[in-house]
C-alpha cells in the first residue's frame, strides 16, 4: 500500500467516525437508544439523565425495573457532577488503573432515577475510548452502558455475536469497529465505600 492509499483509507476512516458520531448525537438528543463499541463490550446507550430513554433499553432487554445501570464519563472532572460525595483521593485512585473498571459511588445526584441503584448509589466508569470519549464530551451528558443482550443471556464479546432482535430494536446501530474479531472483556467493578475499596469483580 502506497502513501496516498493509505491518506485516502485513514480519510475514509475519519468520516466513517463522525458520521456515527453525528447519528448517534441526533439520537440521543431524541431520548432514543444506540448500540456502539465501548471501552470493553458493546453496550446499548441511552441519555442517562432521560428515565424515558432508560426505559426503552429497559424494555429492549426484558431487564429487571430494579436493576441499575453502569454510566460513562469522559473524565475524571465530570464526576462532580453525578456524586454528591467523593473521596479526597478519588482523583489519585482513577489515576491507577491500568485496565477498564467501573467504580460504584454511594450518593448518586442529576441521573435518571431508573439508572441508580434502590440505595442512591451509582456505577460509573470513566471511559478511554476514543469512539466512547468523543461521544460524550460532545453529547455533554452521560451515557448509559448495559451490554448488547436479553437479560440473563450470555454478554456477546464481538459485535458479529449480538442478536438480531438487539440490533433492530436500537435508533442507531454504530457502524465503528463492527469488523475486530478480538474479544472484548467485561470490566473490573470496585465499589467505594466510606473511603474502603472493595474489589467486586477483578
């Protein structure tokens, strides 16, 4: 491959991008659902601040009402927002994982009530990827995260394993990284609670 086909290929790529960006934003805005790549597995994406568009994935998944949803952040800075209480540390903490781990906080604030816990608490991951990133720094809201499946069936790590009913039933299926056959893995979950780390899935 020459210099020239592969400025036209990254091209092609970099539209490719935003135009899944632009579709999903246009989505999102509507209270409607996405199914995009995320830091880990493919996930099913709703405003986290919208209970109407929470409920439609609720919906789609058969889920149970009760069970709270993990969210995405683009960064640290953004979890002033969501957590009435943060530790100190919280900051230095983040800093030090190597790998995608969602982060259980106890006071939860601005999310729909049907994506927290019965407690008030909250699982939020503050998401590295590019696709995931752009996304929601544009979006300016969180974004739900729930993988791409019926409830109580097995999470697909691919996007080639992701049933049809799951596919057409999103507004807005991304068309980004749909063809990697590496398999994606689930993320560690920690929980912080009065300042302990307590280490739910590694």
């Amino acid at each position: 491959m020459n210099a020239l086909s592969a400025e036209v290929i990254n091209f092609t790529a970099m539209l490719s991008f935003e135009n899944d960006i632009q579709q999903c934003l246009a989505v999102l805005h509507q209270g409607g659902t996405i199914l995009y790549p995320t830091d880990t597995i493919w996930g099913i994406g709703a405003d986290a601040t919208d209970s109407d568009a929470v409920e439609k994935i609720i919906a789609l998944k058969n889920r149970p009402e009760n069970k709270s949803f993990v969210v995405l952040l683009p960064d640290a800075r953004a979890l002033t927002k969501y957590v009435t209480t943060l530790d100190k540390n919280i900051d230095q903490f983040l800093s030090t994982l190597i790998k995608p781990t969602t982060v259980i906080y106890e006071h939860a604030t601005g999310l729909a009530a049907n994506v927290m816990a019965e407690n008030g608490s909250v699982a939020i991951r503050i998401c590295k990827d590019e696709f995931c990133k752009h996304l929601i720094k544009r979006f300016g809201k969180p974004i739900v995260s729930t993988s791409a499946n019926i409830s109580g069936q097995p999470a697909p790590a691919l996007f080639s394993e992701i049933i049809t009913p799951i596919i057409k039933g999103v507004d807005y299926v991304v068309k980004y990284r749909q063809t990697e056959t590496v398999a994606a893995k689930a993320s560690s979950i920690v929980q912080l609670k009065r300042g302990e780390i307590i280490v739910i899935r590694p």
